[in-house]
C-alpha cells in the first residue's frame, strides 16, 4: 500500500524517529497509492511538532492525494486548529480545490468548525467559491445544519442566495430540513423567500412537501408568496395535499391561499388530496370552500379519481359536499365506470347509492357493465344487474356485455351474465355474436357454456368473407390522468443523486480520506484514527475490519501479511496487474447472447394431435400436452406473473421461498388484449418457504384433458443437496391454494407421451438445470413452485409409528399407539445449522442441533410422543457439552406458532424432561411444534434469522463503460430470470464484459463489491459498494473504478462477497469472483447527455 517508515512515524508523532529518517535521506514528500504524504498524516493527527519539522524540511504544503485533498483540507476537516495556522504561514493554497471541487472552507463549514472557518476568512478565503455542484460553503453548513456558521458566513460578506445546480439556494435547503431558526437567519440577511429553482419550487414548497408548519410560517411571515406555481402549476397548497401535511395546508389556507387553484392539467389541491387519499386534507379543502365540481382538463373530478382508486372514505366525503355522481369526464365516463372496471363492489354500491346511472353510456357506448365484464369483475356485475342493468346494451359498434366476456374469456362473467338472461344470440353491427369471439379467440371453455345456452353455430356476419388476420376488438377505454408530482421533485427530495439528504452528505467528510481508492489504504485509514472511539469523529471511518490496531503489538507481521496479499494480486514487476489467479475459484462463463427458441409467447393452439411448445421468452418453460388427452382444439394460455404485479406479495413463511414465477393458466385466446388475471389470494407460504418461480397462469382454467399432461417451468431455487426441495401449490380461482400431487415413474412418463417426438429428462437432469416438472390431468388457473425445508412425511393412524429425517438421521418422532385418532400425514422437517454462520454472528459462544418442525403444526396429540435431537457439539468438547456441570446451558426452544407467523421461540427447558441417549437429547411433546436445542442463552433470534434466508441460485452480469482515460463506469447486475440484454445500459453503449456461472446467494442479504488488480474502486471512507439481492427483481449496482496504472492493461478481479472485505485474512470467501477487462477508451460526442434519473409518474386511467 505504500506507507513508508516516515508515514509510520508521523502517524505516532514519533518527532526524533522522524528527525533520524530525514537525516537518512528519507524522501520528505513520499507518498502511499493514494498519493498520502507524511503531512497528510500529521495534519490528520494534529501533531503540531512533525508537521513543523516536515515544513522546516521543504514538504510541499499543498500535496494532493488522489482524491485532490490537501493536509489544510485535513487539519481544517478534524479541528486541528494550530496545525491549520502553521499550514496558512508555510504557504498552503486557502482556495485549494479536491476532485470535487471542495475547498478548505466548504470542508470546515458543512463539520462546523467555526473558529477554522473564521481564520480561513481572515486569511482571505472566499466564502462564495462553489464546488462542482454548484454549492458554496453557506449551503454546505445550511446543509449540515451549522447554524452559527451559517451566521458568521452571512455577516462576512457571503451571497445569501448563492444558487447551485437547479438554482437551489441555501433558503431552500433549511426549509427542507425544517431548520426554522436557519430559516429566520438567511431571511434576516434579505434571502429571497420566493427564490424558485429550475423546475419553480419555492422555499414554501419545499416545507409544504415536509409538513414543516413552523418553517412555512416564518417564510409566509416573510412576504413569501402562496400562489407561485412551479412548471407544471403546482402550489404550495397542491404540494401539501400531495403530502398530506394537513397543518400547513391549515396555514395556506388561513393565509387566504385560493383552495381551487388548477395546474396546467387543470388540477387543484382536492384532486391530488383525493388521489393520495389524504382524507383530512380533503375535508379541510372542502371545509375552507373547494369545490367537489372542479374538472381536470380530461374532465376528471375528484370523485372520479375517488372511485377509480377505491378511495372510500375520500369518496363518503366528497358525496357529503354534494359531488355529482354523474358528471361525465371528456370521453363520457362517469364515476360508476371506473368503479366497475377497477372491481371496487363497496364503492359501487355507494354511488349507485348516491344516484348515480347505472346504463350511462360513455362516448363509444361502453356502460359500466360492459367494463366489469371486460375485466371479469363478477361482484360488481351482480350488483348493477340488481339495480337494473341493461345485459344487452350495445356499445356503438354494437358489443353486448356477453361478447366482450367471451372476447376477453371471462368464462365467470359469461355465466353470470347468460344465468341472468342475456341473449346469447346477440350481434354486433357486423354480425358476430358471442360464439364468433369465443370461437376466434380460441376459447373452447366458453363455446361449450354457449352452445348449452342455446347458441346458434351456423349464424353468419354481415360481412361473409373478411380478411384473414383481422382481429374484431370491442371498444375500451383509454383516458389518462397524470397526478403525478413536479419533475422537479426528486432534485427537492434529494433523491435525484444531484442533492443528498444531509444524513447522506454527512459521510461527505470523508473525502478527506484518499484510502478510499485504493484497497492498501485500509491499515492506515484505521491507525489514523488512534483508537479513539470519539463519537464527533466521523471522517476516517474504517471502510472493512481494520487492518492494524494500536493496541496489537505485532505490526511487523501484519505488515508482511499484507506483502503476502499484494504479491498474489501480480506476477511480476514488468507485468504488475495483470491477472495471475487460477481458474479454480473464477466465476467467468464464456459471453454470449440468449439462446433464441421457436415457442410460445403468451398461447398456442393444440388439438387432438396433441403438441409440445416451448417458452420463447423464458428457456426451460415447456408444456407437453401428449395425443389424444385434447378432446376439442384448445387455445392454452400460459404466462409467468410478475411479482410487482401482485395486488399483495404472498405473504412468506420464514425459511420458504418461490422457486420460480407464480404460472398463470388461463383464460385462454389473445388474452394480452386484456388484463393479466393475478390470485386474489397469494400462496400461503410458512417460514422458511418462498417462491422460486414467478406465479404460472396457464388457461383455461379448470380444462379437463383425457389423461396427463406435462409442464415444465425454470426455477431459481438454491436445493442444498438434499436440504430443501420444491413443492407445488396450485389454485383454481386465485383464491385459495393447496398442494398439488400426481407423481409419475419414468416408465408410465414415458407411455404417457406415447411415442411423442420429445425427450424428458431425468430427475438428476431436471435438477441440474433447475426446471420443476408438473404432471396435471387438468389445468388450475395457477400453479406455483415453492422451496421449503426437505419434510419427510408419512400417514400415521391410531396404530402408532415413527418418522424420521433423511436430511439429518438422528432426528425422529415416535408415536405411540393412540397418539392419533385417525389416520393422517405426518411431516418432519430437520434444518441444519452451518457452523460457519454460527462462528460469524456468535463467535465460539454457542452451539446449535438443527431446527427441527413437526407439520401440521398446532396440532394436540391424545398421548404424549417422543422427539428426539442430536446435541449441539461444539469444537472444544463434542460429547455431553452444555448439560454438565452446576449450572447446565443447554436450553430446548420451542415455537409453537405456524402458517405464516414469524417463529416465537420460547426457552421450556424448566418445564421439560431431557433424556440423553447417545449423543442425542429426547423429551416428549403433546403438540406438533418447531423445537430446537442450543448451547447458549439469548442469542437464538440472531442465528435463526440467519438460517431461514431462501437460498436462490443466480448469476452475475457485468457491462462496462470507459469514459475517461483512467476510470470507467462499472453496473453489475444479480439476475434470476432477467433479460441479459439490459434496455438502459444498451442505449448508453456500456459493453457485457463477464457473466459468470450460477451461484448461490441469500434474499434479501449484501452482496458487497471489491476490485483487485489494476482496477480500483471509488469509494469514501466507511462506504462500500454494496447492494442486496431480491429474486425476480433487478439488482443493479452501478460503481465507478480507476485505472491504477494506465501503462498497463485495464484488467482486473471484481469480487462479490457476503461481507466487507476483512484485510486481515489471506483469503476472502466470495460468493463470485470474476475477471474483467475494460472496454478500450472512446471519447465520447458532445452530443453524448449524462444519464438522466428517470422519474416514475402515476397514472389514472
């Protein structure tokens, strides 16, 4: 890494050491990696006396580390107050600037130090320098809150409304952080109360979005304006209906703020009130003389929005003011339509209540009946044929509700709707009737379900011959509004990337530390600290575990282990970063792009032939429905649902987890012309359980075939061996789920397929390419792949018998004649517990058996039965450790709670006899439960959270970007089941430079990122390149790296580790390790824009 003796020396103020290396011609201005001299150091420490003998000996003041810190940005970063002064004399730059454009006064200001700051305005520092965004020292210390900075900035001449990037002035910073004494300070100094930034927030704003009341108080006291609009028309009253602060809504309106003011859109405060369901705010609105009649351009109302979000209570309101029930939006769409199309039943009911139509047509004659049945919303179908719904009302091109049902293939509603009399033979204005859209959809279910209700077959269109792919679709509805807040709000939120949060920017001091680019640096980013544990010290944060501590005594060895490290990192000094690791622990798969499959997307046709059709969008899904199981030509629809568009997320036992998709299986024919069908109710999952493939809807739903049929879906699930295993949920309406079995020898598969032109592989096959095979006789409308805990099962009765694990032998139940009543299946589950975590969270301080779980849980046996347990061992005395001695540590936990309830464990040892056999611990139990022996007291929680993380396996891909000579632009992704060919890093020319295999990693646990070799990261001190993995969701992680040496070739070893890189150990366990090459240096076009943060808009259909 660098450091030198006279570093070393420094460091422990050691002045006559320094004194005999400088005589001994010790370079004075020698540096580490980083570019850290002997008076970094000093300064860092405040050691007044070797930072004068340096000085005395030429060292250059004003040296810069790599990060562009001087020692004056130091010394004025940690106080140290003399050694700053001695700097000034002795020549250093008072407007030197870091990388990031930081001089010593913005350093001092945003810590605090207020004396630093005024010696540095005596010795001529300007308070109004900005850095690269723009910022002066005054939004620096209004940032951090430094109140008497702030003061004695202003009354040294500092512009009060300095702007930075977007015009952000430091008036608008203090709003934000509701700092009203700061607030009343720069008003004092004549800030301007209605400085606007680029997109037109005003400081007033700014407090209306924190529900700031005190702040918003003193700017308004101040002359500050409540109707300036910023770019797209919003208020301050808007902002804080948006944001429900309902006391500074109070305030505006007190204020006599105009409570209709409309946006460019056209909407006011009630809108947006209504829209975030703001209830309180809405009523004050309304209270202070909103009106409830108020349209946004498209027509819209607040009831409008109301109903289409299901707002009840909003909605209660609004028709307590006298909102119109029937007020038509542009297009014609009353309240009641979006109801209906959304399934709000309750909401419905209310209106129709109220007075509103039930037969509105909107302008292309679509009726609220027409939507529920687009959308297969049954419930609120009964309650508008109840209050007299038209069944057969026909839209302008002549759709009755029934054929838009049979179009979309809502087999409920089309019985629904023919149970309750709708003409079954109804046509459109080109003659097709229900059975000509069931039939050209492919919706086999339903063209059965017509003809019993006496449809005709041979009824003919208007039109005899029409052209061969054309579709006929029936009207929908296609209004948008946009109730989304100002472009300029993540800039105001700090949640752009342009302005941090002041908890963010606190870590802002730590560019003082240039260890933060290079890994060496670690050992001296600890030792400078001396130890200390000062709580006002938050510069020289140690990033990893530290590397050397004052108070151990073997430096010499640990300053040879770290040259043992450096030396695996090169092979020579010719060649000192290129590669030289073997490939026996590399990651790297050879890139390419996705195999391309001739398949399905969404659904296939198949007939009595029988077909077998693969997935082209996701490699490893295939349905084999064999011939002769199709007893008439049959639309299949098959499509994996995205977890985030789950009306709720299943709600996950600790420990389980979705191995794939949840698979949709139905309704069937060109069904994406609607809306993907998601479960009402998510699978039940227990602890330890989760899905490991997306949710698979396959249609349609409740298909009978005449003998099986075969799907086969990828997962993601991580087995351990024989640890876990995949079980399969399947559900018929979304509703409810239960466990889905029909289990098949190769054999029977084989004439099953009865001499099918496809091969199936074997279970060791399926499992070494992670593909769950389903064997069905008929189609559910969902299936799901979950991964839980191997569970041994078995039917035990009345007679009595015993059960063990595989998983771990020596766990078994035993019950005794009588146990049991009846005859039921039985589960046991054993979990073993890795030692290596147990080391990492406790150390030596406890031992665990593994978690052992009887299913069904809960349930209360008629005599007691025997469990039994291998004991805890521990590496210092494996036999009979724990429960010796006077005061035994062994503890039997217990949880009795089940489904989807976090463990409770509770200590029963007191109340409960052990018995010790053979290394093993037995008690009896009257209830099923989850039951754990631990050698240790209190500390279970910690381990068993550990534990139950869902493994999965996935994969990480890397792009690069090089835009500079020396750094480049890293984003690493962990991927389930993601397109590689990533849309965004595309369009910004980043190259796929690594992909490595599949590998094991843990939800919702770090992954931290580290690079070695000639690549380095950009990191400040205390931070880490780290990003948690969640399955079927994008983990992105974008990092910037430098090029140690750019004479030598730009490669190097990006690792992926589960913890902090630890300095002292030799090897590091990653999870992956991969080795990458930049893509060579292009100078980029002036055209070339920086990426911009993308903003998420809510949309009102």
């Amino acid at each position: 890494n660098g450091l030198s003796p006279l570093h070393m020396a420094a460091q422990g103020d050691h002045i006559e050491c320094v004194k005999h290396l400088l005589q001994h011609k010790a370079p004075v201005d020698d540096v580490t990696l980083d570019y850290l001299t002997a008076l970094h150091v000093a300064a860092h420490c405040g050691h007044y006396r070797v930072t004068k003998l340096l000085l005395d000996k030429r060292a250059n003041p004003n040296a810069r580390a790599l990060n562009g810190f001087t020692p004056l940005h130091i010394a004025c970063k940690k106080n140290r107050v003399k050694v700053m002064e001695l700097l000034v004399k002795y020549g250093a730059s008072i407007q030197a600037i870091t990388e990031s454009g930081l001089t010593p006064i913005h350093v001092a200001a945003f810590m605090g130090h207020l004396n630093i700051v005024l010696l540095l305005l005596q010795n001529g520092a300007s308070p109004d320098v900005s850095n690269i965004r723009g910022e002066t020292a005054l939004h620096m210390a209004a940032r951090a809150g430094q109140v008497e900075v702030v003061r004695c900035l202003l009354r040294n001449g500092a512009v009060v409304d300095a702007r930075a990037r977007e015009d952000q002035t430091p008036l608008h910073i203090a709003a934000r952080l509701g700092k009203t004494e700061m607030v009343q300070l720069l008003l004092q100094h004549m800030a301007h109360p209605d400085a606007a930034t680029a997109n037109g927030y005003t400081p007033l704003h700014i407090s209306g979005r924190e529900g700031h009341v005190d702040t918003a108080s003193v700017l308004l006291e101040a002359g500050a304006s409540h109707s300036l609009a910023t770019k797209k028309g919003f208020t301050p009253l808007h902002v804080a209906s948006k944001y429900g602060s309902l006391d500074v809504a109070k305030l505006l309106l007190q204020r006599r703020a105009p409570p209709d003011s409309a946006g460019k859109n056209g909407l006011t405060p009630l809108h947006v009130a209504a829209h975030y369901d703001n209830q309180k705010v809405a009523l004050l609105l309304l209270d202070k003389g909103a009106s409830p009649h108020t349209m946004a351009k498209n027509g819209y109302t607040p009831l409008h929005i109301a109903a289409k979000k299901n707002q009840m209570d909003i909605a209660t309101v609004l028709l307590q003011y006298s909102a119109d029930t029937n007020i038509l939006t542009k297009q014609g769409v009353t309240p009641l339509h979006l109801a209906s199309q959304e399934g709000h039943a309750d909401l419905a009911t209310l209106l129709i209540s109220k007075g509103a139509q039930i037969n509105v047509p909107n302008k292309s004659g679509l009726t609220a009946l027409h939507l529920a049945a687009q959308e297969d919303k049954v419930t609120v179908a009964e309650i508008l044929a109840k209050n007299g719904a038209n069944l057969d009302q026909q839209t302008k091109l002549g759709y009755t509700p029934l054929i838009v049902a049979c179009h979309y293939g809502n087999a409920k509603m089309v019985n629904f709707l023919l149970q309750n009399g709708a003409s079954v033979n109804a046509k459109t204005k080109s003659g097709y009737t229900p059975l000509h859209q069931a039939a050209q959809q492919g919706n086999t279910h339903i063209i059965n379900v017509l003809l019993q209700y006496g449809a005709k077959p041979n009824a003919i269109t208007v039109q005899t011959v029409t052209e061969k792919h054309k579709l006929n679709v029936p009207e929908t509805m296609t209004e948008v509004l946009d109730v989304s807040d100002e472009e300029g709000d993540d800039t105001m939120t700090g949640d752009g990337g342009e302005y941090l949060r002041a908890e963010d920017l606190r870590e802002l001091g730590d560019d003082s530390l240039p260890g933060q680019y290079l890994d060496g640096m670690n050992y001296l980013r600890f030792s400078l600290e001396g130890g200390r544990a000062d709580s006002s010290d938050r510069s020289f944060t140690p990033t990893h575990h530290s590397f050397y501590s004052p108070r151990h005594e073997g430096m010499m060895e640990e300053m040879l282990t770290s040259q043992q490290m450096s030396l695996l990192t090169r092979e020579n000094e010719k060649d000192s970063y290129r590669l030289s690791w073997g490939t026996d622990n590399l990651d790297n798969v050879a890139l390419s792009s996705s195999p391309i499959h001739s398949g399905f997307l969404v659904s296939f046709m198949v007939d009595a032939r029988g077909g077998a059709m693969r997935g082209c969008r996701h490699n490893g899904l295939r349905i084999i429905v064999p011939p002769r199981k199709c007893s008439a030509p049959t639309r299949v629809t098959c499509r994996l649902v995205k977890r985030h568009r789950l009306a709720t997320m299943p709600p996950m036992v600790e420990g389980e987890g979705l191995a794939s998709r949840l698979i949709e299986v139905g309704p069937s024919g060109a069904q994406f012309l609607g809306k993907l069908h998601l479960p009402s109710a998510p699978p039940p999952l227990n602890e330890g359980e989760s899905l490991v493939s997306r949710i698979l809807q396959l249609g349609p739903p409740g298909t009978k075939f005449l003998g099986p049929v075969i799907v086969e879906i990828p997962h993601f699930a991580a087995l351990r061996g024989k640890e876990r295993e995949l079980v399969i949920l399947r559900s018929e309406t979304g509703e409810s789920w239960k466990e889905h079995h029909c289990e098949f020898t190769q054999e029977e598969l084989n004439q099953i397929l009865n001499g099918m032109d496809e091969d199936l592989d074997t279970p060791e096959e399926l499992e070494r390419k992670r593909v769950c095979r389903i064997i069905t006789r008929d189609f559910p409308q969902y299936f799901a792949v979950v991964s839980r805990v191997k569970q041994d099962s078995n039917l035990i009765g009345p007679e009595g018998g015993i059960l063990s694990s595989t998983v771990v032998p020596q766990v078994q139940a035993v019950f005794p004649e009588g146990a049991l009543t009846k005859r039921i299946r039985v589960g046991l589950q054993a979990q073993p517990v890795s030692v290596d975590v147990v080391r990492k969270i406790l150390g030596n301080k406890a031992t665990f058996s593994p978690i052992v779980t009887l299913e069904p849980r809960r349930r209360k046996f008629h005599k007691p039965i025997t469990m039994t347990i291998p004991v805890p061992k521990s590496n210092s005395n494996p036999v009979l450790n724990g429960f010796g001695g006077d005061t035994p540590t062994l503890r039997l936990l217990c949880s009795i709670t089940g489904g989807t309830t976090p463990a409770q464990w509770e200590d029963i040892t007191g109340t409960t006899p052990l018995t010790f056999i053979n290394d093993c611990v037995s008690f009896t139990t009257n209830v099923s439960a989850r039951f754990w022996l631990i050698d240790c007291r209190q500390i279970q929680e910690s381990v068993y959270r550990e534990i139950i993380c869902v493994p999965y396996m996935a994969k990480f891909v890397i792009f690069a970007k090089t835009h500079d000579p020396i750094e480049a632009r890293l984003r690493c992704f962990c991927m389930t089941d993601d397109k590689i060919d990533k849309t965004l890093e595309q369009q910004e020319n980043f190259t796929e430079v690594a992909r490595s295999r599949d590998v094991e990693v843990l939800e919702g646990k770090p992954i931290y990122a580290d690079c070695f070799g000639n690549l380095v990261p950009l990191t400040k001190s205390g931070q880490h390149h780290l990003f948690s993995f969640y399955a079927f969701k994008e983990n992105r992680l974008a990092l910037f790296i430098k090029i140690r040496d750019n004479t030598q070739e730009p490669c190097g070893r990006l690792s992926f580790m589960k913890e902090p890189r630890n300095y002292r150990a030799l090897t590091q366990h990653a999870i992956c390790n991969l080795n990458i090459t930049l893509p060579s240096y292009c100078k980029e076009s002036d055209s070339d824009q920086e990426e911009e943060a993308s903003r998420t808009f809510e949309k009102c259909k």
